[in-house]
C-alpha cells in the first residue's frame, strides 16, 4: 500500500493542484503526509451533499407558491397566457425571462410539465416590483401564509428575492463543485428552512427532521 503521503500526492494531482489550493490555503499542511486539507476537501462534498436536500424542498415549495399565484392572476395555464408573456422582461442581452417561459412549454401540454422546466433565476425575478401590483399585493400572504404581516408586501417581497439570491449562489457552487466552506452556512441553512417556513411550517420541521447538514457543521472537517 502507498504512504499516506504517496496518497496524498496522487489524490492532490488527480484533483489538481489548483483546486486543492484554495483547501490548503484554509487549512495549511504541516507536512507532506498530513492530510488537513483533503479532510477539508471531503467534508466540503459532504456538506454539499447534504445541502441538496434541503434545498430541493425549498425550490419545489418557494415555485408551488408562485405558481398558485399566477394561477389566481392568469388562470390555470397561466405559462400560455398572453398576460404573463407581456409582464416579463425580454432584455436583448442578459436573462431573458420570456424567452425561459417560451423554452419551458415548449412540447408542455400541462402546468405541471412546465414548472420543473424553468430555470430557478425565473421564479426568483417573479420577485420584482414589476410584479407587485399584477399578483403580489394581492396573493403574497395568501401563499405565503407565515409571512410576517406587520410588513409591507413591498419590503416581504424584496426579502424573498433577497433570500433567494442566496440561495441561487449557494446552489450554483454546489452544482459546480465549488467550495462552500468560506460561507456561513448555518445562515444559509436557516434562510433555506425560513423559506419553506413560510409557505408551511410542518413542511419546514419534516425537512429539518431529515436533513444532515447542522451535524456536519457541527462535527466539522
């Protein structure tokens, strides 16, 4: 069998050192066999393991809400309606939302196959204040039923984007194997858990009941 420190050469080649940089600069071997930083390394992947869950649940919660609000403002097959099209931004550079829509029912004869279909930066810009008037004054404690009412739908609103902005840079680290690490993550577990919250509270306890990411924390590397 190879040393510890043959294995942890051949593991920081395959990985590449450039990678492994950013661990070593966080936790600085004190040797060539010591291994801190592939410690450091794994339990980064475990974390973003355990974070998928989590925030599966939010992303299908946080999307079923909106779409029960654009169903109360634009009907059943609110992804077909002509209202919703001319409500959303079509930039010629950058994000496109109506072009999302139009890519998402694409071959979709139902609602329901076109919700997974659009990209999450969608349902986050459904927060805007292009929207608040249109749907949100009227359905964001309606489908949001925990959220605090002693503030305006305004300032609820740009907390939701807010949050999921967060969210949506968390999970496009994990999705790209990034570290997440330097983060606090306690917050982003907490802001993903809130989310839920606020469309159903016992959906909120199920997920905390199943995830595994504050014993990680809690263990550490």
């Amino acid at each position: 069998m190879p040393s510890t420190k043959e294995q942890i050469q051949a593991i920081r080649a395959a990985l590449s050192p450039a990678r492994m940089s950013t661990y070593e600069r966080a936790a600085p071997p004190r040797g060539d066999d010591d291994p801190s930083a592939l410690n450091l390394y794994v339990w980064n992947a475990q974390l973003s393991g355990a974070f998928m869950a989590p925030l599966h649940i939010c992303e299908v919660v946080v999307r079923n809400a909106i779409s029960d609000a654009l169903e109360a403002k634009y009907g059943a097959r609110w992804p077909w309606s002509s209202g919703l099209e001319q409500s959303l931004p079509s930039p010629p550079v950058g994000y496109n939302a109506r072009q999302d829509l139009f890519n998402a029912r694409r071959g979709a004869h139902t609602t329901g196959k076109v919700i997974p279909e659009l990209r999450f930066v969608f349902w986050q810009r459904m927060f805007t204040s292009r929207h608040d008037n249109r749907v949100w004054n009227g359905h964001l404690i309606r489908v949001l039923p925990e959220l605090d009412t002693t503030k305006s739908v305004r300032e609820l609103r740009q907390g939701l984007y807010d949050d999921l902005e967060a969210i949506r840079t968390l999970r496009n680290r994990i999705a790209h194997h990034e570290p997440i690490f330097n983060r606090n993550l306690a917050e982003d577990f907490e802001r993903i858990s809130r989310l839920i919250a606020y469309r159903s509270t016992a959906t909120a306890e199920w997920m905390r009941t199943h995830q595994q990411v504050m014993d990680l924390l809690a263990t550490g590397p």
